[in-house]
C-alpha cells in the first residue's frame, strides 16, 4: 500500500479524497494555488505545497508544478479527484514515465474514451448498444446532411473532445443544420481545442441512467448498479438518485453484462462509469467516464462500497475483495448538488459565507469543503457541496432530503437549495415522473 499520495485537486472532492487517505493510513499531500491557502482541503492534508497561481491554467492544471509537488513531497501515488486532470491522458503517460501512480486507470483508456469518437467506435464492437448517430467525425458539408436525413430529425451535434454539457447543438430540421454546425465546431475549437465533431439522435424523452463499474488490476469487474442523473439544466447534472426505478430488468441484465464483458475485454482498471441514455426500454451509450463522478456518494451509500478507498487499494495492487454476488443494494440514495448560484437566475454568487450550519441526523451526509467565513472564490466551479440523503425507500429519503434541505442554513451568498426545495416537493420528482427535459420545462414556465 502507499505511503503518501499527492491530491491533485480542490474543494470538496480533495476533502473526500484526504479523508479516504487517513482512514487508510496513508499521509496525504495538498496541493492549492495562491488564493486557497486557508482551503479546507490545506488544513485537512498533513502537507500542502503551494503551486501557483489563482487560474487553474496556473495551479491545477499545471502539470510540471503538479509533479515537482509529488518529487519534493515523495509522493508515490496521484488522486486527480474529478474535472482539471482527471482526464488528461497526457498528464497521466507523463505520471507513467516518472514512476508515480496515477490513481486511475492507464493512459490508453482515457484516450480511448476521452474522444467521444473513438469511445463510440470501441464501444460500438462489444454489444453495447449506441444512440444511433455519424460513423466517425463530421467534416464534410454533404455527409453532413446525408446522414442526418438517414438518422432522423432532431439530431444533436456533439464535439468529440467534449464534456461538462458544452458544445451540443441541437438541430430541429435541416434549415438551420449548417448554422449550427459551425457554431457547433467554433466552440468545440474555443473550449477542448479540438473542432472535430460528430452526430447523433436528439432522442426526446430519455432518462440519463448510468452505471457504475470498477475493476482490479487482475481482470476482476464488477458493477455497482445504476444512478439516475436525469433532473438536468443545460445537460449538466443537478439531483441524482440511486437505484433507477421502473427499469426494464431484462434490458438492464443485457446492457450490464454487456458493460462487464467489455471492460475486461479492455482491461480497464479502477472506478468507471458507463453513461446511457434509456427511453422505451432500451439503452443507448453516450460516453464513459474514466474517473470518480461527482455523484459517487449515493452509489457508496446503498452499496456500502467505499468507492475511493478502493480506487487507491486497486492502483497500489490489491485485489478486489469482493466479488459481484457480495455487493447488494440497500435501500434509496439521493443526492442534491449545492451550487454557489442564484435560484432563479442562476448567476454565479462567489464571496464570502456569513454563516454556515450544517445538517444532520440518520443517514444524512454532506460532502463539502465550506465553513462558516469561508470565501467562495471566482476562479473556480460554483460547486459548494453535495448533500446526501440515504432512507429504506425512496418516499422516505425524499422526506429525509426536504428535511435536511430545510435545516441547511448559508447565508451571505446565493446557493441553489431554494431551487431543490422547490423541484424535491414538486408532484413530477415525487411521482418520479421526470426525464432530462423536464427541469428545463419546469424553469421555462415559471
Ligand atoms: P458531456 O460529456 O458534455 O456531459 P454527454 O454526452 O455526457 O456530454 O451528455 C450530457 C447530457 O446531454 C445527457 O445526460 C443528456 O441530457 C444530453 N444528451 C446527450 N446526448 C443526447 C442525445 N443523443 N439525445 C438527447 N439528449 C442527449
């Protein structure tokens, strides 16, 4: 087992990554750029070395800073948590040649599955079914409008390189297809530095379902079932629940086996998840995420599964204890992410925490690195925290969720916990009568 491990982030997911560390035994290292010296994560660590400046290009992303950290600090293993370089498979060949452990998988998996286009293609071979959509990438005006008119209006556009919701158009008929296009490709180019992009059915009612898979070192897989990520704003996640409910069990036993079985076929290593697209009983792939989700916690809570713990148990070379039959689920998680937003407006609010009390009582969890006259800073996401709720059913956990909500006091900023208020208590997220539209909907009324 490793003796030390650098973190390679900030924010609440560094504190969750540190606290992992300790219970292990394992000294940790912070890293933090200027303006988060009095972080959480900082105090948490038993080191922490300064690497830069504010701008994450200048800290968080800088990989020689990063590295220098690790050597001075004799660091043997790197957590790069979730977002900066979590996904950079040139940060972790580099980590290769320089003898540290990146806490993930290898470099080639996250290449494969970094490029949308690629990930498509290897996916595409193992019986995981597709949203149907372009061969490879788009660059060509009349196979353009050729395989559009053969998928099928609305298609969406994607950027093969990208991520966090950015970049996707959706195309309603073939008058605004070329418009869309090129703006599609501009800010693919602006945001990932790469204009390569590719198409694919905008299905109209799907549910974002996802599922959670980990892997040793010695083709051991196994998976943590699914999460329902479908309440969504701009195609980024704000609520997520565990387990999906009213799943097609055949179709769900089909696509998992499927998952498992190309997994092991590319010898992936670690935590992963396979994110879906379900509507009308099917699954459709979209991506892979070779790396922690933000949305961890709920799969921990039902599962009992320490999903980082054995993320840096399996990169040091220990084997999977345990196998697929031991893993049951247990009762309803539910996660609301806390952002450093406007309710209504959802404008940004950085500044500083005037007063901060937290939630508690059974099978209440809050994963954050605030506290009371703490500054939430611009430079980085407006994440503040994530507060997880975890009952014996669903009906319970909403009630437990609304009651934690209602007891979570942070003053001085604006937070989205008025907004998830208001979507818990509503009649559709009660009903779970909800799919990756319907928050849009909900917002566009009001
Ligand atoms: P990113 O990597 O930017 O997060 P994803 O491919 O994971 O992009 O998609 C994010 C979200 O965008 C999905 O959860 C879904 O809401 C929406 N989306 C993506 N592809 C489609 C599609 N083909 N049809 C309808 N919605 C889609």
């Amino acid at each position: 087992m490793f003796k030390k491990i650098l973190v390679a982030n900030r924010g609440e997911i560094a504190v969750r990554i540190i606290r992992a560390c300790t219970e292990l035994g394992i000294k940790s290292v912070a890293i933090h750029s200027k303006a988060d010296e009095d972080a959480m994560h900082v105090k948490m660590a038993d080191e922490s070395i300064c690497i830069g400046g504010n701008l994450s290009k200048d800290s968080y992303l800088n990989i020689p800073a990063i590295i220098t950290a690790a050597e001075l600090t004799a660091a043997e293993a790197i957590h790069p948590g979730y977002g900066f370089l979590s996904e950079n498979a040139r940060f972790v060949s580099i980590l290769e040649d320089h003898d540290i452990t990146f806490i993930g998988p290898k470099s080639e998996h996250i290449e494969i599955m970094g490029d949308k286009i690629k990930a498509r293609e290897t996916i595409s071979k193992t019986g995981i079914p597709l949203v149907p959509g372009s061969k490879g990438d788009i660059s060509n005006l009349n196979v353009l409008k050729k395989t559009a008119l053969e998928i099928g209006y609305p298609i969406i556009i994607k950027a093969a390189a990208g991520g966090g919701g950015k970049g996707m158009k959706v195309v309603q008929d073939e008058s605004s297809l070329l418009e869309q296009y090129e703006l599609a490709k501009a800010e693919a180019k602006a945001n990932f530095g790469n204009d390569q992009v590719y198409i694919e059915k905008f299905l109209e009612n799907p549910k974002h379902i996802e599922f959670q898979i980990f892997a040793d070192k010695y083709g051991n897989v196994i998976h943590l079932g699914e999460r329902d990520c479908s309440m969504q704003r701009r195609h980024q996640k704000i609520i997520e629940e565990a387990p999906a409910l009213n799943i097609n069990s055949t179709a769900k036993k089909k696509v998992l086996k499927a998952i498992t079985t190309a997994m092991k076929k590319i010898k992936y290593i670690g935590a992963g998840t396979v994110e879906m697209l379900y509507e009308k009983d099917k699954f459709y792939f979209i991506e892979m995420n070779t790396r922690l989700q933000v949305e961890h916690p709920i799969t921990e809570m039902i599962t009992g599964f320490d999903i980082v713990a054995e993320q840096i148990k399996v990169a040091s070379g220990i084997k999977l204890e345990i196998k697929q039959e031991d893993i049951t689920f247990r009762g309803h998680a539910i996660e609301c992410r806390i952002n450093a937003e406007n309710s209504k407006s959802f404008q940004p609010s950085p500044g500083l925490i005037s007063a901060y009390h937290t939630p508690g009582g059974p099978g209440v969890r809050i994963d954050s690195a605030a506290f009371d006259q703490y500054r939430v800073l611009p430079y980085y996401d407006s994440l503040i925290g994530k507060l997880i709720v975890h009952a014996n059913n669903r009906e319970l956990a909403i009630s437990k969720m609304l009651r934690a909500l209602n007891e979570f006091i942070i003053e001085g900023i604006d937070t989205t916990l008025d907004l998830h208020k208001e979507i818990i208590s509503s009649k559709e997220f009660k009903a779970y009568n909800y799919d990756i539209k319907w928050l849009e909907e909900y917002l566009a009324k009001k």
